[in-house]
C-alpha cells in the first residue's frame, strides 16, 4: 500500500484517484475548487480545498509524507510548474506532472518532476495504432522501437505450434500469452498449437509486429 497525494481533479486526476484508492492505496486529494471537493469527498476520506500555488499549503500538507504525488491540473500549465516545483522544495519524494506538449513536459523536469506522463497523446497514439491496423487489439509501447501487442493469430499459424512455426527465430518477437476469449494463458509452452480465434500478447519491435499483420 502507498500513501498518495493527487492535486488537481481533473477528468485524468479523478480517474487516477479513483484506481489508485480502488488499489487498495491511501488517497488524499486536493483541488481550489469547493464544488469540486465536495462533490468527491464522499468518495474519499482525505479531501482538501485549498490553492497549491500557495508555499503554506504545499507545506502543511507535509508532502514529504507521501510516496507518491501527482500534479494533474488541468488548463493552468503555470499553476501546474508553480506545484511541481514547491512539491519538490518541500521534499517530495516523487512528483508526476502530467503535460500536453513537449515543452512542457521539459519545463516540468527542469522544475522539479521526476517523471511526466501525455495521458491525451498516449491515449491518441493507442487508438491510432489499433484501429489503423487491422488485427491489434491492444498495444502498451515501451520504448520508441518496441512494444506488446494484443494481435489476432496468423492464418498461417494456426494448428502449428510455437516451437514449429520457431516464432522467435523468424518473426524476431516474444510470445508473452495466449488469450482464448476470456481466458489467459500466460508463458505459453512451446509445444502450445494455436487455434483460429486465438489473440497472442507479442513483445517485439513494431515493424517485426506489423510484418505479420495483413495488409502491412
């Protein structure tokens, strides 16, 4: 279990607090906005109004208690820089900032951030790639270069197995699991042989990925 602070509420802040406390983690909110908090506050126990861009919140907060914090202002970049950087003046131990664009994202990291995160381009990008290609399901990128996908079996792999089709050694990627349905098979045997409506959760670089696909 962590300790988390999420200031702002906005659509991405909610969200975040909502899993991060369905988690099974202690979450404490924070938003300038009293209709905001006191429409949420019977969701959460720790609910605060109060101005971060103020030096006096940010430090009777004690914000040094906390394992995590986020920044997740939404419209107000420089309320968002003004918090990052007084999260970490008064010992964050970690601060998320969420940005839009990438100067952003660089003004964060000079000011305090330990990591930024695009939850609108990364959304963006996951639903370009799934629906531009036929056959991706699902898709979390990893670096620049490689990713895990969620792809539709191959015609041509279907009633062979993993270690007769020698996935690794010809296509270059890694088969992490097998979904049937609503049933995962994770770490898939060698001799494992595929089956029509099967999707494979692959580990590879996209164009590796995209090889196997139709139409590509």
């Amino acid at each position: 279990m962590k300790s988390v602070l999420i200031i702002g509420m906005s659509k991405f802040g909610v969200i975040l607090a909502e899993k991060m406390q369905a988690f099974g983690n202690e979450v404490m909110i924070v938003d300038r906005e009293e209709e905001v908090i006191n429409e949420l506050s019977p969701m959460f126990t720790n609910a605060m109004i109060a101005n971060c861009t103020n030096p006096a919140v940010i430090e009777k907060l004690s914000v040094g208690s906390f394992d995590i914090c986020f920044v997740t202002v939404s419209g107000d970049f420089q309320s968002s820089l003004e918090i990052t950087s007084l999260l970490k003046e008064y010992g964050a131990k970690v601060v998320v900032s969420v940005a839009d664009r990438d100067i952003q994202k660089k003004f964060l990291l000079k000011n305090g951030a330990d990591e930024v995160v695009y939850p609108i381009r990364d959304i963006a990008e996951k639903v370009a790639i799934r629906y531009n290609t036929k056959n991706i399901f699902d898709y979390i990128e990893l670096t620049g270069e490689y990713a895990i996908f969620e792809i539709a079996v191959p015609h041509k792999w279907v009633g062979k197995s993993i270690v007769g089709i020698n996935v690794r050694k010809t296509h270059n990627i890694n088969i992490l699991a097998i979904k049937k349905s609503s049933l995962l098979i994770p770490m898939p045997e060698a001799s494992y042989v595929f089956e029509k409506q099967d999707h494979a959760i692959v580990m590879g670089r996209h164009d590796d990925v995209y090889m196997l696909l139709p139409n590509n």
